[in-house]
C-alpha cells in the first residue's frame, strides 16, 4: 500500500488524538456514570411528590369567573387548585400566570418564606430540615432560569431541593447532588457548558467528526503491518 498514505495517516492520526484525549475521557467517563445512576434517582422520585391531593371540592371556587375574564382579556387557562388550606385558582395570560383566591375572587399575594417551607415539607419525602429558603427573581440554570421561584434546600445527605412557584405555591422541580453529578457529566457529554440543552451544537459536531478521522487513521495504520502479513514472514 502507498507509503505516503500511511505517512499522512500517521499525521492525522496522532494530531487528532492530540485534541480528543480529554473529550474522549470525558465521554467514556460520562457514560460509565450516567449509565450507573439510575434515572428515577436522578430525578428524584424518592425524594419529593409531584403533586398532593386537592382537599376542595368544586363548591369552594365560588370566585366569578367573568370577573376574572375582564382583568385577563388574553386569557387562555384556568386551573383550579389548592395553596395550603386556600383554594386558588391559576390564570394563564401568554406567558403570565395569575393567582386568585378561588372564593373571593382576589388576586393572591405571594407567598412568604412560612408558607413556602409548609408547603416544600408537604412535598417532601426525607427526614431532613431545611437548611435554606430563598425567594429568587430569576432561578438558576438547574430550572432553566424560571422567574419568581421559592428555592427550599433541605440539610439531607444529597441536599434536596424543592423549587415552588412563589405565588401559587405549586411544585416545579426538584434536585439534588444526584441530578447534579448527572447533569455536570451530561454537560461534558453533549459539549454544551451553558444551556446544556444543544445536541447539535457545532463544537460537539466537531469533535465528533475528529473522532470518525482518529478512528479511520487508526483503522488505515492497522493495514500497514496486518497480522497476516506477520505469519507469512514467520514461516
């Protein structure tokens, strides 16, 4: 086979390991660990409840729904659900949600740190106390930067957190160090360090294609001294 083949195979060879070393560490290490976690663990079912049953019954949203329509004209949702021992009702308004107290009609004051860690204890699942409750104006990546938010950190052995919305109270999210170790290798994997959302990111394209070049190089170098050449000389 042509010597200047291998030569320039050799060349690509050894500059493509060059810069993939890390990357490939990184997803061979990506994948032993995610492959290890297991995924209801990482999203913390045994951790926190979604949802809790809704104690009212349909006699408890006296609220006039017209009232409601004329202060929401763009109005596109209701949904009737509960906020501690309070029935609430939650309109959505494009991309706004509003709070109602279901029997009055009001709009619903958000809630202070008391009522979030009620209601975050009522989610909660562990044996821990709360370590932290904060209300943030904009959440932090972990919950893709949601607005308005009660962040509820326990002081168990993953520190569990509860994110809540900070007006009506329901649940959005939890996390953990689990979910984290998870979503810190899933970063590595998918080669996207900010939104950590991008599989077709143009960095990941690229060391995927230096990767396929390593790969064929390396297969092209094999041919050059094959194991059948080898037992031919032998005898």
């Amino acid at each position: 086979m042509n010597k200047r083949l291998f030569k320039h195979s050799r060349t690509l060879h050894k500059w493509a390991g060059y810069a993939l070393v890390l990357q490939l560490f990184a997803w061979l290490m990506g994948g032993l660990v995610m492959s290890a976690l297991p995924l209801d663990k990482v999203h913390g079912k045994h951790l926190a409840k979604r949802t809790l049953e809704n104690p009212f019954s349909s006699s408890d949203y006296a609220a006039s729904l017209d009232n409601i329509r004329m202060q929401m004209p763009s109005l596109r949702q209701l949904q009737f659900t509960h906020r501690l021992n309070q029935p609430i009702i939650i309109a959505a308004e494009g991309k706004q949600e509003h709070v109602f107290h279901a029997r009055t009609g009001q709009l619903s004051a958000a809630l202070n740190q008391e009522q979030a860690e009620r209601i975050a204890y009522n989610h909660y699942l562990g044996e821990g106390k709360v370590s932290l409750a904060e209300h943030l104006i904009t959440g932090p990546q972990e919950i893709g930067y949601r607005q308005d938010v009660w962040r509820i950190e326990f002081d168990d052995w993953c520190a569990t957190t509860l994110y809540l919305d900070a007006y009506s109270g329901q649940f959005i999210t939890v996390r953990s160090t689990i979910w984290r170790i998870f979503d810190f290798f899933w970063m590595l994997h998918i080669m996207d360090y900010q939104e950590r959302k991008d599989f077709n990111n143009p960095l990941l394209i690229s060391f995927a294609a230096a990767s396929v070049l390593f790969a064929i190089t390396g297969g092209v170098l094999l041919l050059q001294n094959p194991p059948w050449r080898r037992r031919k000389k032998r005898s």
